[in-house]
C-alpha cells in the first residue's frame, strides 16, 4: 500500500491555550504545557495505526489525539522529553522509507480577519468552539491550512507572538482549521506569526 506523508511537524513546546484545546477534545493521554510534541498526517488514514504502533514499540511517547477517517488519518504524539519525539518521528520516517523533506509542503487556504466582530456573529463562533468564547467588538482570526495537521503548528506560534484567545482548532480532515481571538494588534501579530509558520515549512509541492 502507497502511504502519503501529508504532514510533519514538530512543536518544541506546546502553549497553554492549545495544551488545553487538546486536553479538552483528545480520547488519549494529555500533554502538559511545555511538552515537545510530533504531528503525522497520513493519505489512506488507516495507515497511521502502523505508523503509532512503530513509534510507540521504539520510544516513551504518548498519543494524545488519533483521528482516522477513510481519505486522512493524523495522530500527535507527545512527551517531555523533546528527543523522544525526535526519535518517534525518525521511526515513523523509517517505517515509511521516507525522509522529511518528503511531507506535503502546506498551503494556506483561508487567511481573514474580522474586526470589530457583531454580537449575533461572535455568539454563532461561541456555539461551535471548545476554547475560549469571543467577545463583540474583538477581532477574529480565522484560518485554514492544506494538509490540515499543520495547523497545530500556525495555532501554537500564534499564541507564542500575542497575546490571544483559541477560540478553537481542528486539525485533522480535508483543511485545518483555526479561529482566535483578541484586540487588533494582537490579532494581527497573531495572523502574522501563524502565516510565517506555515511559510517555513518545506517539503514537496502539492
């Protein structure tokens, strides 16, 4: 079977908010602030359980989220010991016979803002969220990234830049998706962070 490498990518210290985000929705073993931890998108999605199965015989990772769905499968290991899931991504790699630069380079799809944000929109965001709630008046982030996992990483750097909300992130499917929130500023510095993120990762051309 034909595995595609969709995404790749190591967080060096999940933030905060997006620790929380995962801890609220994840079915495995939650991280804590401060963890390393490692995303794998796969195209066919099943491939992924033989993909956890070599990481977690090799290493002393955790899976925190494992998603599968027919088309993509992505699983985000985790531990506090950044060389751990170094040597978690390299046995996944080995499995596959593939090498970094192999992953999908990633594209973003959707890069909005929406200022000043009216009470009825801000209370329909409210309703689909498992972060924190928008306020009327904030300004809203909202982005989405192809292969879909590499919005962890946009999440993460945003919360890094500025002093922001998640609102909330998915990324797992056919898009990633991120909605944030807080002041203007913050919420440019924010979209700026999490765009230069997604511009920094290398890989092939989809």
């Amino acid at each position: 079977m034909s595995v595609s490498l969709r995404s790749y990518i190591f967080l060096d210290s999940l933030q905060p908010q997006f620790t929380a985000h995962i801890c609220s929705t994840c079915r495995g073993f939650w991280p804590i602030p401060g963890e390393a931890s490692l995303w794998i998108e796969t195209a066919p999605g099943m491939a992924i359980h033989g993909l956890l199965d070599r990481a977690l015989k090799s290493t002393k990772v955790h899976p925190a989220t494992i998603v599968v769905e027919r088309a993509y499968g992505m699983v985000m290991l985790h531990s506090d010991d950044k060389g751990e899931v170094l040597s978690a991504g390299q046995a996944i790699l080995d499995e596959l016979g593939y090498e970094v630069e192999d992953r999908l380079k990633p594209k973003v799809a959707t890069n909005r803002i929406i200022r000043s944000i009216e009470p009825d929109h801000a209370q329909c965001v409210n309703k689909i969220r498992y972060g924190s709630m928008i306020t009327p008046g904030e300004s809203l982030l909202i982005m989405e990234t192809v292969p879909a996992a590499y919005i962890a990483f946009a999440a993460n750097e945003a919360e890094k830049a500025a002093d922001v909300r998640l609102v909330e992130v998915t990324p797992f499917g056919a898009f990633g998706r991120l909605y944030m929130c807080g002041k203007e500023a913050d919420i440019d510095s924010a979209a700026d962070a999490a765009q230069a993120a997604i511009a920094s990762v290398t890989g092939q051309e989809q």
